[in-house]
C-alpha cells in the first residue's frame, strides 16, 4: 500500500491548536491510499451528486446509524466540508473509494479516532451496484494498515445491526474478533436494534496480517 501521509495521530494532534483558531500551514492533509483495485483519497465538493446518490438508496441508510433517509440535498457537500478540518484536529478520517480502473466513487469508509486512547471506531458503506466485489473488505484493509502503522492506532473497532450480515462477514474476514452483543441498543426508524461489536488490537492485527485476503495484490 502506497501512503501519501506520514504524520502519526500525536503528531496530527500536536499540530491543532487548542484555543479554536485554524491550523498552521503545516497541518496534515487527509491522505491518500493506494490498494490493487482501488484508491482511498480525500472526498472533493464535486463526489457530492454522486454521494448523494449512492448513499440515498434506502439499504444503505437502513443499515446505518447516521446516514439519513430520503438523503437531503445539500448535506454531501455540508459532510464532505467538515473533512479537512476533522482530520487535522485529530477527529476523523473520512476516505472515498474509487475504482482505479474507471475512476468511479463507489463508497466511502473511514475512522472516528480517539487520540487519548489510541483508538478508532470504523464505519463504511459501498453504493449498491458495487457489492459483493470484496471492495469494502480491500479499503477497510488498507485503512487498518494506515490507522496501526501510520497513526499509531493500538485498537480499531466497529459495530453493525445483528441483522446485516455482510458487513459483519466484512469484519470477520479483516481479523477482527467479536467483542459483545448489545441488545437492543440502538433506535433506528422505530425499532430497537441488535449491535453487534467487533474490535482488533495492533498485536492481533500483526498475527492476521499474512493471512488477509488481498494482501499480495496490494501496490
Ligand atoms: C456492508 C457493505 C459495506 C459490504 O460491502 P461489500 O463491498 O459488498 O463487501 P465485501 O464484498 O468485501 O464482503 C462482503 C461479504 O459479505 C457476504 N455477504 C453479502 N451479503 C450477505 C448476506 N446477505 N448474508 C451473508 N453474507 C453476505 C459476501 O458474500 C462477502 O463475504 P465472502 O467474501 O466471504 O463471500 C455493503 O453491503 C454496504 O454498504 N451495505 C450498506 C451499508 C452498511 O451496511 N454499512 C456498514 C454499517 S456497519
């Protein structure tokens, strides 16, 4: 994996000034990764239609937290706006996925980080038409890479609804393990929902490395 950002989270956090004013010209720039088949860059106003629009199918919303339904026009480019700032304080990572063969956005993944704790929580979603292709397992790949070597990061974890399966199979096949069962833990459209959590160490991830799918095909 090629990364075009070397600044660790103590690093990135250093650079934030604390009194609200804005960071100094050396402050980092979300990066950019490379995989075999895709690339993990900065979201730009311009991928607000299209986010739009992927992120507005309903199964897409219905499997996620945050993601409102129907999808409100201006809020891709209000999301994608807070990005810059968010990284360079050390309060997130928000990656689009793009093919490299055709260019397209197909999906967007990312890192709320906990720099106190040197953790992170993952959170992804991939346009509908791009399922089932192993990208979202191949960019969560590369960013577990980038959040342990990079940032420094000790754990990563991420939750899914007990009934999405896929993006629990995703979790199985990065190494993760299943850490809880919370039920009944969250309300989304009306009904109470099932999380199931799943969270990996920096050692854990050192043993699974070898093993994980696409590995060899990364660039
Ligand atoms: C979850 C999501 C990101 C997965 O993206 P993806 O690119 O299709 O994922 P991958 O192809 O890397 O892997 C999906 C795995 O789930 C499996 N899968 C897909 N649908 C499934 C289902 N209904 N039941 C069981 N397994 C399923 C696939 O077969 C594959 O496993 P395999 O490689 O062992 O065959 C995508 O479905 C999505 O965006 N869903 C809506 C938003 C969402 O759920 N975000 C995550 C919130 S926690």
């Amino acid at each position: 994996m090629n990364i075009q950002s070397a600044f660790n989270l103590t690093e990135i956090v250093a650079l934030w000034p604390n009194d609200g004013s804005e960071p100094s010209r050396g402050a980092p720039q979300v990066p950019t990764l490379y995989t075999s088949r895709l690339i993990l860059r900065p979201f730009s106003l311009a991928d607000a239609a299209t986010v739009q629009r992927l992120a507005g199918e309903r199964e897409i919303a219905a499997m996620t937290l945050t993601i409102p339904h129907p999808y409100p026009d201006g809020a891709a480019a209000a999301w994608i706006d807070t990005h810059a700032s968010a990284f360079a304080n050390g309060q997130g990572l928000s990656l689009a996925i793009v093919l490299q063969a055709t260019g397209e956005l197909c999906g967007a993944i990312g890192l709320v980080l906990a720099p106190d704790h040197h953790s992170a929580e993952m959170g992804y979603w991939l346009g509908k038409p791009y399922w089932r292709q192993g990208y979202c397992t191949e960019a969560a790949l590369a960013l577990l890479q980038y959040g342990f070597q990079t940032l420094n990061l000790h754990r990563i974890h991420a939750a899914h609804f007990a009934q999405n399966l896929a993006s629990g199979r995703v979790m199985q096949k990065l190494g993760m393990r299943q850490e809880g069962y919370l039920r009944q833990a969250v309300l989304k459209w009306g009904q109470y929902m099932d999380l199931v959590l799943y969270g990996i160490l920096w050692e854990e991830w050192l043993e699974v490395l070898p093993a994980t799918p696409g590995r060899t095909g990364w660039v």
